[in-house]
C-alpha cells in the first residue's frame, strides 16, 4: 500500500501529506494537488477477486447533486482516490449529535443518494443480493426465518436505487454547503434497506430498556425517517429488524444487548 502511496504522489503531484484519524481499512491521508487544493488521498485495500471499486463513481455521481465531495482523480481500478476535503469536514458522530438528528439528517441524505437506474447510467453497480452474498448477511441468518425474509427482500423491483449501504453517523461529513456521504459500499436495491444510521452511534446508545417504550421510540423515530427519506416506515421497520439480526448473527460485541432490544421491540 505503501508503494500505491508513492506511486500517486508522484502521479497527482501531490505535497504535504499527512496521516488522518479514522481510517480503519483504507490508509487516508491529506494532501494538497499542485494547484494548491486541499485534498484527500485514500487507498483502499486490495479486492480479493479484483474487482474494480466502484466508491468513486458512487461519489463523483453524488457530488453533482452536492452531497458528496468530488472525485479529483482515480487510479488502480478504483481502489486509490483522490478526493476533495470537505470543510469544516466534522461528522454527525464527531460533533456529538443526538438520535433525532442523526436519523433526520442521514434520511434527508437518502432522499438525494437514492438514484433512480435511469439517474446512473451503466456503471456496472452490483445488486443488493450480491452485497449481502459477499458481506456475510446471508450465512449469518442461515437457518433462521429472517433468512428467507432477507432473500425475499433482496428480488430486484423496478423501484430499486443506487444505495451507500453503509451510512451511518461517522460516514456523514459537514461542508460547506451541507452534509455529504463518503466511505459507501455502493449497490442497487431496495432504499429501505438503508438503515445502518439507527445500528451505531447515538440511535442505538438512546435506545430505552423497557420494551414497550423500545417500541414507541423506534416507531417515531421510523415514522421520522421516513418523512425524511421518502421511504415506508412499516417497510424500513423490517429490514432494521433483518440488518440487526445479521449484526448479532456476526456477534455485535458490545452492540448485542441493545440489539437483542431493538429485534424484540420489531417482532
């Protein structure tokens, strides 16, 4: 990776480069292009089957909407980018937002990610069946009922759309004109599976304990989303529960317990 580095220094003409917090698989680092622009350089790991990465188109798509920074420059099938650096650049987890904003805040970004198939040409995005293939969702709901609920939910439909898929408090950024969506794992299906927002950060930390209010909370709170994002809250209440039964069926870690809260309060 340290080489992939070098190579788009040289390639981009890039200075003062310098580490930034927060990459926890991709190397990330701030830069500044030849033209003096602030910019961010991030290397993602190798694709075990080599596939091209698809984030930058994902990104450059967005960015002509406004809610994603722009693509400056692309290099070893889309696993090195070269991106603008968004200012002030803080995200809804940095800056200490409560669950109601970041649920209000990442719906409304849903509503102008979510492009229609006639909106993104032919990139080549891969199905959201095939996200859930390679991630693991299905073997870790293999023997449950939420698995073939999941496979169900996963059958393309005209009503499909280009999705980040991992969209929570940490991947929405401030800028200068609003907030915009980096780090997605783009594919196309349906937009109600776009729920990662209430399974990190504050959403899941302000869940309450006792099972009947659990249930109000997340009902508003879905009900909210929905006006946000233009999606059925009834429709975003079931893949919440099948997303949060694939984290538990993963392990979840100290997520579990409010987890195991969430899918009971859902049944």
């Amino acid at each position: 990776m340290l080489a992939r580095c070098e190579e788009a220094r040289r390639a981009w003409s890039l200075e003062h480069l310098q580490l930034l917090p927060g990459g926890e698989v991709a190397l990330v680092l701030a830069a500044r292009t030849a033209s003096g622009e602030d910019a961010v350089l991030k290397l993602g790991p190798r694709a075990a089957d080599r596939r091209r990465s698809l984030e930058g188109t994902a990104l450059a798509l967005w960015a002509e909407h406004g809610v994603a920074p722009r693509v400056l420059g692309v290099r070893d099938d889309g696993e090195t980018l070269l991106l603008e650096r968004v200012c002030p650049g803080d995200s809804l987890g940095e800056r200490g937002a409560g669950a109601d904003e970041v649920l209000e805040t990442i719906g409304a970004v849903c509503a102008r990610i979510h492009l229609a198939a006639d909106r993104i040409g032919e990139d080549g995005f891969p199905p959201l069946g095939d996200h859930a293939r390679d991630d693991g969702w299905l073997e870790s709901l293999h023997g449950t009922s939420e698995h073939d609920e999941l496979v169900a939910l996963l059958a393309p439909t005209a009503g499909d759309r280009l999705l980040h898929i991992d969209l929570h408090a940490l991947n929405v950024l401030r800028g200068p004109r609003g907030w915009v969506a980096i780090d997605p794992k783009p594919c196309v299906g349906d937009p109600c599976a776009e729920v990662y927002g209430f399974l990190d950060g504050a959403p899941l930390r302000e869940l309450p304990g006792d099972r009947g209010a659990c249930r109000a909370w997340l009902r508003a709170r879905l009900a909210r989303y929905g006006r946000a994002s233009g999606e059925d809250p009834e429709r975003l209440a079931v893949w919440l529960r099948i997303r949060a039964q694939i984290l538990l069926g993963e392990g979840a870690g100290d997520k579990r317990e409010p987890l195991l809260r969430l899918c009971e309060a859902l049944q």
